[in-house]
C-alpha cells in the first residue's frame, strides 16, 4: 500500500479521494454498530433474561474501550491512523457477527467487549483523520454529508429489519450475521483499494493535554455522561415501559435516521453560518427540556407518541454535537490533533463508564430520577458552552481567554 500526500489526492478518481474512503468508512460502521443497537434490548431482555442492573453492567463494559481510548497514542506510534482505523473497523464487523452465538451475560459481556474496542479506537481515529483531512472552510458541512450518509447507512438496516423481521421470522444470530458481514467486507476492501494518504502536518505521538483545551474537555466529561443516559435507558424505557417489540424499536429509529439524512447537511450548514456557540446552545438548552419530558413520561404517563417523539427530537439535537469537533479543529495546533482526538474521547468516557452500572440500580427504584440527572447534566453543558468565544482560534479558545492573557504579565 503505497503513501500518497494529502496535496496530490485531488489527481485521482473521485472514489479513490480521501473524502470517498471518509464517506464509505462512515457507511460501512453503523451496518454492525446499528444493527447490534437496533436488536439488543430485545435480544438481552427476551434471550438472555436481562434487568436493568445486567443492562447497566453491559454499558459499562461496552465503554471500557472508549475509556482506554488513548491507547490509540501508543498504536501509532507502530501503525498509521488510516490502517488502524480500518482493522477496528473490521474487528466491530466481526465480533457483531458473533454476537447471537454467545446468548449468556459471560458472552454477551466478552463480544461487547470485541466491538467496542473496534468501534471506540475506529472513532477515535476517524475523528482525528476528519479533522486532518477536511479544509476548516469546509468542515461544518462535509461533517453534515458525513452524518447524513452514516444515517443513510442505518435507515438501510432498520429499514430492511422493519420490512423483514417478521414476514420471515428472522433469527437473531443471521441479523447479527448479515450486519456485521458486510462492515468487515467493507473495511477490507477498504485497507485494499486506497493509498495511505500522508497528512501535511505530522501528527504528535505524545500525550498531549493542553491548558488551553480545557473547555473542550469539560464539554466532552459532560456530553459522555449525558448522551450514555440517552443510549442506555431510552431505549429501554420503550421496551419495558410501552412493550416495543424488535420491528417497533426498529421503526422509531428509521424515522430517527431519515430525519437526520434530511436534517444533518443543514445542522453543518447552520454551525458554518451561526457559529460553534449558538448552535451547542440550542443542543443543551434543548436536550434540558427533551429529558425533563422524558421524566415526566415515564412518572405521569404521558403517553407513548409523546416518548416516540422526545425520542426523534433527542437525536437530531445530537446532531449538533459536531460543532464540538469544529470548534476544537479551530483551536488546535495541526500536530494535536490525533492525540487529542485519544484523549478527548478517554475524558468522554469517564462518566459513561461508571453512570450505566450505577442509573441501573436507580432505574429499579426511581427511573424517572435517571432522567432529573441528563437534564441537570444538559444545563451544566449549556453553562460551559456559552463560555466559547463567537470566533474561537489559538489564543481565543474561550471568552475568559483574553481575560487570562492580560492579567498574566501583572502577575
């Protein structure tokens, strides 16, 4: 596999160019991630008997990786980003493939395991070759088309569950199979068919922690802990609360991800014109409102369109989550950016380590205080977000920034 500079990709074919590899990638993960997401709360409540304690213990362990993602520092030191993101991706294929083989909480809890460390250290490298790759005029929208042809890749897999879980009564093991497949087939084709492109600026292969960056890793501490809430019990919640079976759950998430093939090109498009600081407040400020409701679902049965459509709503707001990677692409020394991109995803993980197992025993007492916390969480993110700076660069990370450099020489 030859290397090729960054400066001369724009002489290949369209399909060989660095943004088609970032395109397909972003295609060829959510067939296994979507597909293990799409089946699982049926599949560990109706084979493997699980409460919500073994739900919380299993999101524990499928954040692990995510925790440990700075271990990705040390890979490249021995392997390039681009071939590495590649093989975890091809190991979240795999052990997707496997998962209805191992219906025992052992088993499920190993294959969990297997994923998530080829879906964390995928996205830990994806996110830092987007960022090398995408020009800073062009990254809100091309991170928009990205999202929005990820989306497409799910509404694929939810759309064929719908329209064939139950006409022909498939097994969880041939969906798990079938997913799982084509991601692997797709990430090695993938390691095959493209160059390694070198990136003009080399990256350091240090940990890099950064004083200057804080606000960036606040707001990561903040959104792990709080998008771990959404993943883990509002899913749930429709399944144990309102009986969703497979294809119901399937249906709410295709309608999730056809809004946001539609939605995300416009989410990139309003961060480029309104800015990383109004747009990351319309998310806080919204997901506060969206988990209160949430609440008051689950306490005061409001109804199950109600949670279908709080659901819908959360998702797209996350869609807003890309002016987080926007706003650390304009502050960033370029050498930065993939050790950051570890350690901004270990730091994201903290919380969604440990909140799953803990909300699981809360869940079983008071499920609705689950949801008191997201938003209390939410309105902490929306004190810290409104402190980005409305043109964020080196030296002006944050609004307190010109603050900090003017006392400094009295001191």
């Amino acid at each position: 596999m030859r290397t090729l500079p960054l400066s001369e990709a724009r002489l290949l074919p369209l399909w060989k160019r660095p943004e088609a590899l970032l395109f397909l990638m972003a295609f060829a993960m959510p067939l296994a991630f979507a597909t293990w997401m799409a089946l699982l709360n049926n599949f560990v409540i109706e084979v493997a008997n699980f409460s919500g304690v073994e739900t919380g213990w299993l999101h524990t362990v499928r954040e692990i990786p995510g925790f440990l993602a700075i271990g990705v520092i040390a890979l490249i030191m021995v392997i390039r980003e681009q071939v590495l993101g590649l093989l975890s991706l091809l190991l979240l294929g795999i052990a997707t493939a496997l998962t209805a083989y191992f219906p025992t909480f052992g088993g499920i809890l190993a294959l969990t395991m297997l994923s998530s460390i080829g879906f964390h250290y995928f996205e830990t490298v994806n996110q830092s070759l987007q960022l090398q790759w995408i020009e800073k005029d062009r990254a809100p929208q091309m991170l928009g088309w990205i999202m929005a042809t990820a989306s497409a890749a799910s509404l694929l897999s939810y759309g064929l569950l719908v329209l064939t879980w139950r006409s022909f009564e498939l097994s969880y093991a041939f969906v798990y199979g079938v997913g799982g497949g084509l991601c692997a087939l797709i990430a090695v084709f993938c390691l095959f068919a493209y160059p390694q492109f070198e990136a003009p600026h080399p990256q350091l292969k240090t940990f890099v922690l950064r004083r200057r960056y804080w606000l960036y890793y606040a707001l990561q501490f903040m959104s792990g802990g709080r998008r771990q809430i959404f993943v883990v019990f509002a899913g749930f919640m429709m399944v144990e609360r309102f009986g969703f079976e497979v294809h119901e759950v399937t249906a709410l998430l295709l309608v999730n991800y056809l809004a946001n093939i539609a939605i995300a090109p416009l989410l990139g498009r309003a961060v480029g014109h309104f800015g990383e600081r109004a747009t990351l407040t319309v998310e806080y400020g919204g997901l506060i409102l969206v988990f209160l409701a949430y609440g008051g679902v689950y306490y005061f049965s409001w109804g199950v369109v109600l949670a279908a459509t709080l659901y819908i709503i959360d998702h797209i707001f996350f869609g807003l989550a890309l002016a987080l990677r926007t706003y650390f692409q304009k502050i960033a020394d370029p050498r930065d950016i993939a050790p950051t991109a570890a350690v901004a995803f270990t730091i994201n993980r903290i919380a969604a380590v440990f909140l799953p197992a803990a909300l699981g025993y809360m869940w079983v007492v008071a499920p609705g205080g689950v949801f008191v916390l997201a938003a209390s969480m939410a309105a902490t993110s929306l004190a810290l977000g409104l402190l980005i700076t409305r043109h964020p660069a080196p030296g002006h990370e944050t609004v307190l920034a010109p603050l900090v450099q003017t006392a400094t020489p009295a001191e």
